[in-house]
C-alpha cells in the first residue's frame, strides 16, 4: 500500500417551515467535561453538605494511557465501583402502587390500564385524549414528543403508570439523527423485549416498520467511507466500505414520520396527550406537585418530569446556579439540510470490484478535519431527484466559518473537492441550512428534586457512526427501569437518580472521545482507515454481547436480578457484559490518535501499530481481515459466517464464543 502525504422520502419534504437555527444554547463558556467520576464526587459533595439524600459510591478511573491489555484488567475494577442497576420491578408492583396512591376509580388509576401491546399499530390518526385540568394529577409528564420522548412515554405506560407526553417547540426544528447500526437495532430490541412494546423493535427491522414509514425513510446495507483530499479527485484506494448483512435491515429513518408514528404508538399503550398537542411553554411547582403549561394557556400536571425537551429546557434552570450546558471538550461546528438534486456518488467514484453503490446506504466523504455524512431517502435514492440529508462535522481549527450563511459556507466547502463539487452542483434546499458552533453540548447535571434531564435536553452529539439515535436508544433503556422502580416505591427523590445521572455521564464521555478521535483521524487517510477497523469491530460485538446479555435475560425470567447485568459501565460506552479485549482496544486506540493529536506520534506509525493489535488480538476472527489494511472492502458472505463459527468454536476466547455461537445457553423461545 502507498504511502500517503499528510494533509493539513416522501416526494414533498414535511419539515420546512419549522426548521430553525438552533444555536441558542446556554452556557458556552467552556467547562471541563464531567466525567461519571466527577458526577459521583458532585454528589457526594452534596451529600457531605445534608443537601442529597445519600452518597453514591465513587466512580473507579480507567487509566487511559496503560495499554490495551492493562486497560483490560481496568474494566472490572471500574465495574466494580459504579452503582448497580435498579432492582427489577414488574408492571404488577407498579399498578400497585399507582392504586395506594392515586384511589380506585380515580383518573390517575384509571390511566394505569394497559393497552393491549399487539403488533404495529395502524397507520391511522392518532387517538389524542384531552388533557386533563391540572386538579387531575398525572405520575409523569414527559416533556419532548420526538423519538426518545414518545419510546419512554410508551414503556412507561405499557407498565401501567399515568404518562403525560407533551410537545416540545424543539421537536421538529432540531435536526436529529437518522441513521442505525445493528448495536443500534439491538438496543431497540431489547427495548420492545424487557418493557413489553413489540412495535418498538420495528424500529430495528426495517421491514416491521409501517408501510409509509418504510416508503419515506429507506433500507440501509453499507457503510461506506471516502477520503477527500482539497483540489484533487479521489484516489482509488482512498475508500472502505462495510457491507454488514444485519439480521434487522439497517434503517434510514425520516424522522418526521417515524417520530409522529412512535407518538402513535405511545398513545396506543395509554399515554394521554394533549388536545391539539400545544407545546411546552414553561414548568411550575415543585416536586410531587409540578404544572407544566402549555402554548394555548392550558396545563398538565405531574408528580415527576422527565424533560426531554431541548437546549432550552425548562428543567435545566433548576439544576444549579452554574451553567446548565456546556461545550464539549472535542466538539465541532456542524451543519445540516436536506437536499434534492444530490447526484449519486457512484457515478463520479467507483465502490470498486469489492463495493456496491454508495446510495445504497450511509456515506461518509472524510477529509482532513472533517466529513460530510449523506443520507439518502426513499426507494429511488439513485435518482437525480432523491431526497438527501446532509450533515457537516468541521474542526473549527482547520475549517473557521468563512460565511454567515450556513448554505453559503457549505459552498465554500464543497468547492475545494472536485469530486463534491460536481454531486451538489444541482442540488437545491428542501429543509433550510442550520449551523451551530459548537453543535455538542452536555448538561452540567441530570438530576433535581422530582425531576431529570436526559437526551436532548442533557446532550447533542454528532451525527455520525449513528450516534445521535443509538444514544437517544441507550437513555430509554436505563430511565425506564430507574423510573419505573422509583414509582413503584413512590420515591422522586435526587438520590434515586444518581446512577442514572452517571450513566448518562458516562454515555456522554464516550461520545466526546469518539468524535475527538475521529477528527485526529480524518487527518490521514492510513489512520482513518485503522480507526474505522477498531469502531466497526466495538460496533458488531457490541451488538453481539447485548444481544446474547439480553437473551441470558429472558432466559431467566422471574428470577431476582434478572436485568442486574445490564447498566453497569464496562468502559467505551458499553453498559452490558463484554470481552474486556474489546474495551481495552478502543481505549488503546484513543491513546494513540491522541497522541498523534499532540504531534508525539507520526499517524502512519499509530496506524501501523493499531493493525498490529488487530492481526494480533486473539478475539478478533481473522476471516475479518481488519488487521489488512489493503483489505478496504467488508463482506460477511455465508461462507465467511460458517468459517467464523468454526473458528469460535476452536480458538475464540470463551466469551467470545458465547457471543458469536447463538442458542448456547437459551431456549429457541427466548432468541431472536
């Protein structure tokens, strides 16, 4: 391999006239980021000074720069020390509680009958129950109707607590993510399976969604990436592409649409929503004893808030007198629109013998400082009229906003790649350019009397490697089980959210290190490709190990702990059990991208060095082929399956093997 020189839908769009330039976020001074340590010691603080109602028990560090094996050993100490999931708790004791405490009869005990779960429910009009006086208290307002408020609304009363979902201003004009992986159409299975909402695993299996939604979002079968250089075409040998045959049929989700249809599912498990669906307008009272108001001059009332709802969320005032957001420590300036017109960029640069079209799923032009991520939509997303989102990452460093025009800037862009240049020569604007510098935010805090801060509300990372959904995904999981623990007992207190607020601190962290890393990489093509090798690698086996945690699950139902092991950090974002191995990699990855960062280290040496690791790791299968890095194609053929199944069986570490060879340990019943 030669070596490189450094370089410095529908057929109407939904959404146009309510998107808007969300730059308005608080608290930009910059802040050091808030590691799941730090948020243990804050509380802790708070304790020591009788302002808590316990102490959590402190977060264990991972020493960054010991190595990818002694960063293995790190894992399970870090386990060890962070708080433990919620004891389960079954829909039964929540109904329970909700009769103690609402009265029989009443309309708070009314609300807790659950709705039949089904299959997906139909495309029809959502059924909107009035809203009812605030004299009429609900256990749970969730603010924000986009995808992660409407899943939690609709767990939350599938288990049969009093759910109020109420619309947010944000949700429709911020832009969202709208790409999956299978990690993240694992965390949508497991989502439908623990809390009993069939149709959220659609969301994972394309195929299960809804007609019309499937008709305006699209099928996913390749990641692909091509490495830009300015003023030059692209080199052949410039492009990798992974071809993953999911099990699900990877999405592309035209959010407008998937988000009203999930609103519809939550509706159809129980959760009230307001007539008309007026936004949020502001939040008073305290806790047990919250109104939130509404656009129209009604109101809603609830015992506990989850605010989902946007950079300006109401909550976030409540949380301390410091700023309640704040930048990331590796953010970006970010740009989003949705396009039509985007030429299809295999006409311009051959995938090659090994490839298929890049508009047959998600692409990613990479380039020294930065990316333009495409998403097509629809079943004619090779036409020249398919409609595209767009999303932009820049380095503010090498790529400093040159135009106050977000569309302007993009143009600005573009032009400096003949390649780019050509495929966006005829585009035109369908949802308006927005911009953000920086675009990455995280919440100081999470928790507060009687209420949380979680999703967009507490974080907005960057769009890529589908990082956007899978983290919206990961935080439904976790609230769900601490909410409806915390409801079981009638218990709102700070202290009940700690290990929630440190989860989502930890999920936090992980994204920040990854985008971080991914820009160092962009800087050289040889690094970019390795970098590439180690988050596809963490990506499938992560998917791999929830799955089998999961099916472990479901095999032991009824039995105490039976979710015990999920929540709990492991390192690199993964909350589930996991081949140390895979965590010390990315970790030792992290390490030297840093380094290259620092100009400590040469890229093609940390490149070469990371390869090494891949050829060498004894739970990597070597069928892969990651530790190649002239092997720039990834197609996991039937034969390749076979082959990998032999080699787990005869050679992969044990839990390895568990994760690779299904129906090990669990009842045909219980795998999927």
């Amino acid at each position: 391999m030669p070596k490189d020189e450094e370089a410095p839908r529908p057929t109407t769009e939904r959404s146009t006239d309510t998107a808007t330039d969300s730059t308005g976020t608080r608290g930009r001074r910059s802040r050091p980021a808030a590691t799941p340590k730090d948020v243990q010691a804050r509380r802790a603080a708070r304790a020591a000074d009788g302002k808590d109602g316990r102490t959590a028990p402190g977060a264990a560090d991972a020493a960054q720069d010991s190595g990818w094996l002694e960063g293995a050993e790190a894992v399970g100490a870090a386990e060890s020390a962070l708080p433990d999931e919620p004891e389960d708790i079954r829909p039964e004791d929540i109904r329970a509680a909700a009769a103690r405490t609402e009265g029989a009869g009443t309309e708070g005990g009314r609300a807790g009958a659950v709705r039949g779960a089904g299959g997906a429910l139909a495309d029809g009009p959502s059924r909107i129950v009035a809203a009812a006086a605030p004299a009429s208290r609900h256990k749970v307002a969730v603010l924000g109707a986009h995808l992660g408020g409407g899943m939690l609304a609709a767990v939350l009363a599938r288990a049969g607590l009093d759910v109020v979902l109420v619309d947010s201003a944000h949700d429709a004009a911020i832009p969202a993510g709208e790409t999956t992986v299978p990690y993240t159409a694992e965390v949508f299975e497991l989502l439908a399976r623990r809390y009993g909402v069939p149709e959220l695993a659609a969301l994972g299996h394309f195929g299960q969604l809804p007609a019309s939604v499937r008709a305006g979002s699209g099928l996913k079968s390749s990641i692909g990436f091509v490495y830009a250089r300015p003023g030059a075409r692209v080199r052949p040998h410039h492009k990798l592409q992974f071809n993953v045959p999911s099990e699900h049929g990877e999405s592309h989700l035209y959010r407008p649409e998937v988000d009203a249809w999930v609103h519809r599912v939550a509706v159809g498990h129980g959760a009230k929503a307001p007539q008309g669906r007026p936004v949020l307008k502001d939040v008073r009272g305290e806790a047990g004893d919250f109104t939130v108001e509404l656009a129209d001059g009604s109101s809603v009332a609830a015992e506990f808030v989850v605010d989902m709802s946007g950079p300006d969320a109401p909550m976030l005032a409540r949380l301390g007198p410091e700023p309640a957001l704040r930048p990331l420590r590796h953010s970006s300036r970010v740009l989003t629109a949705h396009l039509r017109g985007v030429r299809p960029l295999e006409r311009r640069v051959d995938p090659g013998p090994g490839g298929t079209a890049w508009t047959g799923g998600t692409t990613q032009v990479v380039f020294p400082g930065g990316w333009i991520q495409l998403v097509p939509f629809g079943s004619e997303r090779d036409g020249d009229d398919a409609l595209t989102s767009v999303a932009v990452s820049l380095d503010t460093k090498l790529w400093p906003q040159g135009s106050a025009s977000a569309e302007e800037d993009f143009q600005q862009l573009v032009r400096q790649f003949p390649d780019l240049a050509w495929q966006f020569e005829k585009a035109t604007t369908v949802r308006p350019w927005t911009s953000a510098e920086p675009w990455q935010y995280a919440a100081t805090a999470a928790a507060g009397p009687g209420f949380v801060v979680l999703d967009r509300s507490a974080v907005r990372c960057d769009f890529t490697l589908s990082r956007d959904v899978t983290l919206t995904a990961e935080l439904v999981h976790e609230a769900a089980a601490h909410i409806m623990a915390a409801a079981a007992e009638d218990d709102w207190s700070v202290a009940r959210f700690t290990a929630l607020e440190s989860f989502q601190a930890a999920l936090i962290e992980h994204s920040e290190r990854l985008l971080g890393t991914a820009l160092t990489a962009t800087t050289d093509f040889r690094l970019w490709n390795a970098f590439c090798r180690v988050w596809l690698l963490h990506s499938m086996f992560a998917a791999l190990s929830l799955k089998r945690a999961r099916n472990d699950a479901l095999a032991s139902a009824g039995h105490p702990g039976q979710w015990r092991e999920l929540g709990r950090h492991r390192g690199a974002g993964l909350w589930f059990p996991v081949y140390p191995g895979f965590v010390a990699l990315f970790d030792d990855m992290d390490r030297l991208v840093r380094q290259v960062a620092d100009n400590r280290m040469d890229a093609g040496a940390a490149a070469e060095r990371i390869f090494g690791q891949l050829r060498q790791a004894s739970f990597v299968p070597p069928l892969f082929g990651f530790g190649d890095p002239t092997d720039r194609y990834y197609n996991f053929t039937p034969l390749k399956r076979i082959k990998t199944l032999l080699w787990a069986k005869r050679r992969a570490p044990h839990m390895v093997r568990r994760v690779l060879t299904p129906g090990a340990t669990v009842s045909p019943s219980v795998e999927r």
